[in-house]
C-alpha cells in the first residue's frame, strides 16, 4: 500500500514537474526559515479574517440582492410586514430569516471584517516600533499602508449595502462630506449617487465596488505583500546569533505549515464563537432606510469612528468666527474639509511617508533585519505612541454620546475637554513615552554594567556593606549592547572651498534638524571597552564579591540549621 | 539535541556591534517530548483527540442545520438559537484543527532552530549593466532612440495612447450622474398652500392640536402617493420639525415676523453640517441636538447653533393657517436645505429669496 502510494505521489510529482519545473520552487520555499515570535501573528489575523471575509461574502452573494426596487416586505418576519422598503433590505432580512445559518454567516462576515482592520492596524504597530519597515522593506509599507486604505473602502462600502436606517444616514454624511468639497463637490456627489440623493443606483454601484473592485486590489495587493515577504526574507528579534545577514528560525514545512495553517483554523473557529454568541448590526431593530428617523447612540463601525470623531470635534464658530466661509458668494465648508479631509490626509500621509522621514534622520542606507526593540529608539516610540493616542481621541470623541451616558457626563464636556486634549495629549504621550524609552535605556546600560542585583548583602572585616551583583551572561549582554548608536548627522558647510554656495545645503540642513531632533539626546549602549573597565573597577572594588557571598550564604544556612534545631528543641 | 548547531560557514555573518561579539544561538533546551517517550506518546494522543474534537463541532453543526426544520421563520429568538449552534460547531470544526496542528507543530516538529544566509537584495552591477544595455538595445530597434529618432512616432504614440481612454471614460463619466441637474437641491415639496403633515401617516396638522411644547415630525401632504424612489429623495429634502412653544419665549427674527404662528414655528429637519435629520428636541431648553455629529440648535432663536460643528441655523419654513384650520407653508424654504456647498448661494433661480420678502 505504502509503496503504491509512494510511486503514485513521484509519478505526480514528475507529470507536473516536467510541464511546470515546480521542482526548483518546492527547493526553494519547502525548508524556507521563518523567525518565530507571537507578534509575527498579528499580519496572519489580517490574512486569515480576509479569508474568511471571502468564503462567507461568496454565501452572502448567493442571496443579497443589490437593488434599491421598491418592495412590500411578506417574510415571515412580522415586525415589517407590509412595510416598503428596497429589496437589498428585503433579501438581507430573508438571508437573516430563511436562508439557514444565514444568520449566522452575515454576523461571521461583519465580524471578521472588524477583526480585519484591527489585526491590519494592529500588525501595523508592531512594524512600526520595531522599525520592521527600514530598508529593503520601505516599498512592502507603502503596499501595507494601501491594504489598510484599502481595507477602510471594503468596510464602508459593505457596511452601506444592507440599505437599513444607519447605513443610509451613513451614506447621508458620506455625501454631506462629498458636497463640501469647493468647486465639484455637488457633480461629485452625482456621479456617486447617479443623480440627486439617495437615487437608485447607489447600492447596486456600493454591490459592485465591495464584491468585486476592492477585493480584487486587496487580493493583488495580499499577494504583492506575502511576495515581497518571502523576497525580503523575515525580519528577526534581536539576540545571540541574529545579525542583519542571516535568518535564524524554523522550516515554513512542516512547522510553519502546521502552525500557521493551524492558526488559520483558530482565527475561523474564534470568529464563528463569536458570531454566533453576539449580535452584530441587527438590521431587522432599525428598520429600512428612512431620511427622516434617526435614534440618538448611532455609531458607525469603529474603524470609521476617527472621521466621526473629528467631524464632531471641528466647531462650526471657533472663538466667535465661523468655520464655513462665503468668499465672493461662493461657500468654503472648512468645517467639513478641514475634519473630513486635511486631517486625514495628513495623518495617513505621515504614515505613508515614515519610511522615508526616519532614513532621512539616521542617513543609514544599509539593508535592516533585526528588529529594534522599542526602547532603544525612543523618539519614533514616542511619535508611535502619540499617533495612537490622537487616534485613540478621535475614536472616543467618535462615540461621544455614548461615554457621556455611560459615565453621566456632559456631552459639551466631554467635546471641549477633546477639543483642547487632541493638540495637548498626543505632544504629552511623546514626552512621556520618550522618557521611559530613555529610562528603560539606562536600566540596560546600568544592568549592563554593574550586572543583576542577587539581594545578597555582605559585610567586610572592614566594616563596609556590599550588595553582591552578578555579571549577565553573554545572550543578555548582547541582547542590551547590540543596537544602533546614531548621533546627528554632520554635514558639510554651507561654502564650498571657492566660497561658493553648495547645493543641496538647505535640504542638508532640514536632514540635520530631524536628525537632532532623534538623535541628540540619547543613551548610547555600553562599549566593550566600557564594560571592560566597569568589570575591571569591580574587581578591585571587590576583589572576592562572590566568593564571599557564598560564604556569607553558607554560614547563614548554618545559623538556620542551628536556630531550627533550638527553636525545635524548644518546642519539645 | 541540547547544544546550539553552529555550523562555522555561519560565523562570519554575524559581525560585531559596539566592540561586542555576537555570542552565537543560545542554549537550545530540549522539549519533554524530546527527551521522554512517554510526554511524546501523549502529545501525539492530545493532537489525536483535537482532531477528534473537530469530527465532532462537524457533527453538531449539521445536526442544528436540520433541527432547524422545526422552527417558526418569524421567530427571532430560536432563528438565533439554531444559527448559535451552528456557529458552536463550527467553531469547534475549526479550532479542533487549528489548535491540534499547532499542538503538533509545537510538541512533535522540530523546534530547534536553524540558520540561512540573507543575500544583499541589490543586483549584481553584471546583471545591471546587461539590464541597462538590454532597454538600450530594445530603444535602438524600435528606433525611439539611438541614430534615428523617430520623434514623430514617439509624440503621436503618446497623443494617441493619452487620449484613448476618453473614449470609455466621457461616456462613463457623462451618464453616472443622472441629469446632472444639481440646483435640484434647492426645491423641495412645499410651496404655497401646501399643508404640513404627520410623519410618516401623511395626516395634516389642525394648529389647534400642536400643544404648547409639543414636537411633530412633519412631511409634505402628498409626499406618500409619490413612488418610492421619489418619495425617498424628496422626503430626504423636505422633512420638517415643527415646535410650538411660549409665545414668550420665542424671539422673533427679523423679517420672518409673519413666519411663525402663534409660538408654531418649523425648522428644515436636515442638519446644515453633513444633513443628518436633527431628531431629537429637548423640550425645557428648546434645543435641537443631531445625533449623529451634535450640532445643537436653538429652536426659541431661529434655529441658531449653540454648540457644534454645524456653522449657519436650519432653515425655516414659513407657515400660516389656511381656512379649515390646518397648517400650511406660506413658500419654499428660502435657501437651500441641508449641508453647505460650493454655490449653494449662486447659481439656480435665487427668485425664491426675493419672493418670500
């Protein structure tokens, strides 16, 4: 039996290998090696609920109906009986109702889709402090970066098409925000719409963006991604044997294989517990679409929140001066632009853009695979942090109504509390996490040098009390020595030898501020010629510092031994 | 098992930092199952009954599939109920697998790690220059280049191939928008005479019956025996508040002295920052708050924003009361409704404005 099998699978194998010459591809990727670390999981989230996006959008396609032709609703479901509303409403609530596991299939696919941009944000952090995005991997951030734009637009789009009172008041600010834009706002908001809002093509348009249009970039986008993963080889944490020129880790087969294929399984068999346990965008409570209901708590999905957050933020009159402006009859919306668009821009811009802005910083141009850990780059820690607490502002203020009745707040507080908090706390986060970057920095340098207290005490004939330390082995020492010492860039003068202004020294100068800016104050690792010294000065200080400890430690187990003999002798 | 394979073509890669040697891989410390046969002949049992549990979700997950027969379609809580079973098998499905291929990857695979070379990424200059020369070569034969410059080709290469996609893209572009006809924005339902009615019934409104603090939810009479496609966008644009309050304590604006009626006044129900309905009314502070961005309108001061990110008041519809007692708009609303845009104040028939002073 084994044997046939055997000469079964090698006849295979060599049909397609003399059609394909995959042979040299199995060479290649079979015993490929991937560092192993937990936070290696957080981009395989990402793939894995895109997954599961895809197998249970296939079902949903089976049955959803993308059209906004007027239906009277005759399922069985007797809330609506009777009630217009479109059939994209009608089939959504017949896939809920009778379609079996329907229910069920709607709630994974929402489900996974917040998981999606979460594991998509969130491995986006991890590259970002540990700076996995240095070169060769500038561009594989840039492919990132879209995913997650990309990811947003699949989210929305999805999220409109159900066509119940929310999404429509969603669609409704969506084309708010469209028709503020100067100039071809309103033609823009007709093209979208084909014609005046809400229209009647809005959804089958949304239908076709959401099945076909981004998941098709995400897909081409997904792949380009894992490509240049496997081209760039994975990054590594740092420690004993890891170097910028190797890759120390386990076989993508077997172990890989099963581990992230496994966890394939795991990421599936969460989302199903999850949505079959919780509710999630019970169309059926809201009702279809409607222009003129809305009830107070509304919330778009969470990943939306930040542009909510801002459009409640941005006030209509700053200081008494309006926001809207009329300038020759003509009406400049910044209190849509400004929260809708600039902001946004700028703060995905910057995003996109980090590569680029720290390389201009350090000036290093060689090739970066082990990993920074956190702390030993304190200012982008820093600016990584107040990112995410803008971010995190934006998102509270999103749902402000929500926590103001959640903690009995004002509401107006809690808007002119964020109002001041989004430019003061972000600043404050950097500051503050800098500082721990810079303290934890020092903690190394002073365990590096001075080594592990042991709590051991020891008093010398002379008098003189010690606390007894012990020297990190060589793997922890490597750990805190081996990072990066950058100090700012030094550039040549403004005149060259003939006194003639050089080019390039304005863009020189502007490299040389950021630079300082990162590097200036910083805490440089320990030498070797430092640690050498620091141990030599130990030894004089204390020339037997362990061997006496030990001592101490031996006599001290004697007193034990002897008081437990007393105190025993006692108690008999 | 237990000491670190170091192979010695690997030495040289790793390069000193700070005046420090990279130590090498650590201790390597075997697993239980490494060592004893026993840890290993349990791994592989837990990995076995994993898998097992899997068969198992499966089994359930089909099972509430067919229990579903027996259910009331109508019947929101059990249509939960079967889709919860549903789903707790096919959880266990799928974590079954999941954790038992981790487990096995984790117990019985290798897990000693190896190392491998990482190549510079760069090409070599060799395969740069026969890259270089290769386009060179190929812009020589087309004859864009090199001694024949051909650049007439080359200009109505570019013209043709940059003006090629209108073809597709005017059409395109042309219908998406419909009519195009955006000054739409500026009519809605009411006109002179038109009653104010119950949203959503379509009964008018008698002025006797708006009680003082009373809110209605107001549509255009007529507005359902539209079809359902124009009734939604007009309903869209017409939707109004209408509050009566203290004839004292409404301040009346200037030149909208005639708009009110005895303490009723109507408000456009579409918020002017991004046009949601500004739902909700708090009776004691007459304030209008949006729920979706809270722009907070002052209902006894022409709808003015007290707080916000909304910038100008919600237009107001003039009302009077026709003979049979029943609210009426005395016109349109004199500009146009909802959030701001470009030539919301150009443009179109700005009649509307004059006739109404």
């Amino acid at each position: 039996m084994g044997t046939k099998l055997n000469s079964a699978a090698a006849g295979t194998a060599n049909y397609v290998d003399e059609r394909t010459s995959i042979g040299g591809f199995v060479k290649f990727f079979a015993r490929k090696l991937f560092p192993d670390h937990w936070s290696f999981m957080l981009g395989e989230i990402a793939l894995y609920s895109f997954v599961v996006l895809l197998l249970s959008g296939v079902f949903l396609t089976a049955f959803f109906v993308p059209s906004m032709t007027e239906v009277h609703y005759e399922g069985p479901f007797a809330t609506m009986h009777g009630v217009a509303m479109t059939e994209a409403f009608a089939s959504t609530l017949k896939t809920s109702f009778e379609v079996p596991g329907g229910l069920l299939i709607r709630q994974i696919h929402h489900w996974a889709a917040l998981l999606f941009l979460a594991a998509i944000m969130v491995h986006m952090c991890r590259v970002f402090f540990t700076g996995a995005f240095r070169k060769p991997r500038e561009l594989n951030w840039l492919v990132g970066f879209t995913l997650m734009i990309l990811g947003l637009a699949a989210g929305f789009t999805g999220y409109s098409l159900p066509d119940d009172v929310l999404s429509g008041n969603g669609l409704r600010i969506i084309d708010g925000v469209i028709k503020g834009v100067p100039i071809i706002g309103t033609y823009i908001s007709y093209w979208l719409f084909g014609g005046e809002y809400p229209g009647t093509d809005i959804i089958p348009r949304l239908f076709t963006a959401h099945i076909l249009l981004v998941p098709g970039l995400i897909l081409a986008l997904v792949a380009l991604h894992l490509f240049l993963v496997f081209l760039h080889k994975h990054t590594q944490y740092p420690g004993g044997g890891k170097s910028h020129r190797n890759v120390v880790g386990l076989p993508l087969f077997p172990v890989y294989t099963a581990k992230a294929g496994g966890f394939f399984f795991v990421v599936f068999g969460i989302i199903a517990l999850v949505a079959s346990l919780f509710t999630i965008n019970p169309v059926w409570n809201y009702g279809p679409y409607d222009p003129s209901p809305v009830s107070a708590g509304t919330q778009p999905d969470w990943y939306i929140l930040f542009v909510d957050g801002l459009l409640r933020m941005w006030p209509g009159w700053l200081f008494g001066l309006p926001t809207e402006w009329v300038i020759g009859g003509y009406t400049l919306s910044l209190n849509i632009l400004i929260p809708a668009a600039v902001v946004p821009a700028l703060f995905f811009g910057f995003i996109a853009l980090y590569p680029w802005i720290e390389a201009w910083a350090t000036g290093d141009r060689g090739e970066k695979h082990v990993l920074d850990r956190p702390r030993n780059v304190p200012v982008r820690t820093g600016i990584g942090v107040a990112m995410i607490t803008f971010y995190v502002i934006l998102v509270i203020e999103g749902s402000n109504d929500i926590v103001a009745n959640l903690f009995h707040l004002s509401l107006n507080d809690i808007t002119i509390f964020f109002q001041w908090g989004v430019f003061i706390l972000p600043p404050l986060a950097f500051w503050i996490t800098r500082r721990i970057c810079l303290g934890l920095q020092r903690k190394d340098r002073e365990l590096v040098l001075h080594g592990h207290e042991t709590g051991t005490i020891v008093r010398y004939e002379h008098g003189e009390y010690i606390e007894v330390h012990e020297p990190l082995d060589e793997q922890e020492l490597w750990l805190r020595v081996s990072y990066e010492n950058y100090t700012p860039l030094e550039i040549a003068p403004e005149l060259n030898d003939h006194g003639v202004a050089r080019k390039g020294y304005r863009w020189d100068r502007f490299k040389q501020a950021l630079s300082r800016f990162y590097f200036e104050e910083r805490i440089e690792p320990v030498t070797a010629a430092e640690l050498e010294e620091a141990r030599h000065h130990h030894d004089e200080h204390a020339p037997h510092g362990l061997d006496e400890a030990a001592e101490a430690e031996q006599a001290d187990e004697r007193l034990d031994a002897e008081w437990e003999q007393v105190d025993g002798g006692a108690k008999k | 098992m237990s000491a670190p394979e170091h192979s010695t073509e690997h030495e040289t890669d790793l390069d000193p930092m700070n005046g420090h040697e990279n130590p090498g891989l650590g201790y390597h410390r075997p697993r239980r199952s490494d060592v004893d046969d026993k840890a290993d002949k349990k791994a592989e049992r837990q990995v076995a009954a994993l898998f097992g549990l899997s068969a198992l979700g499966t089994v359930v997950a089909i099972w509430a599939y067919f229990s579903l027969n027996d259910i009331d379609p109508g019947d929101v809580d059990s249509i939960r109920q079967v889709n919860m079973w549903i789903g707790i098998g096919t959880f266990l499905a799928m974590i079954g697998i999941g954790l038992g291929a981790i487990h096995w990857a984790k117990t019985l695979m290798r897990d000693h790690e190896m190392t491998e070379d990482r190549h510079e990424l760069r090409s070599s200059d060799e395969a740069r220059e026969g890259a270089i020369q290769n386009l060179k070569d190929g812009v020589e034969d087309s004859g864009l280049g090199g001694a024949k410059r051909r650049s007439v080709l080359k200009g109505s290469l570019i013209t043709a191939l940059a003006i090629a996609p209108l073809g597709i893209l005017v059409p395109q572009i042309g219908n998406m928008g419909g009519d195009w006809n955006v000054s739409k924005f500026r009519h809605t339902l009411w006109g002179p005479g038109v009653r104010l009615a119950r949203d959503p019934d379509g009964a008018p409104i008698r002025a006797a019956d708006v009680t003082i603090g009373s809110v209605f939810h107001v549509i255009p009479e007529g507005l359902n025996d539209l079809d359902h496609h124009h009734l939604i966008s007009e309903k869209a644009k017409a939707v109004v508040l209408l509050v009566r309050l203290d004839p004292a304590d409404l301040k009346i604006q200037e030149g909208r002295e005639d708009w009110s009626f005895d303490g009723i006044v109507a408000y456009s129900k579409i918020c002017t920052h991004v046009g949601c309905p500004v739902a909700l009314y708090e009776q004691q502070t007459h304030h209008l708050l949006c729920p979706c961005h809270q722009s907070t309108f002052d209902v006894a001061d022409g709808a003015k924003v007290v707080f916000g990110p909304a910038k100008r008041p919600l237009p107001q519809l003039p009302i009077a009361v026709d003979d049979d007692g029943y609210i009426v708009a005395q016109a349109d609303f004199d500009e146009p409704i909802g959030p701001s845009y470009w030539d919301r104040l150009k443009g179109g028939d700005a009649t509307v404005e004059e006739e109404s002073h």
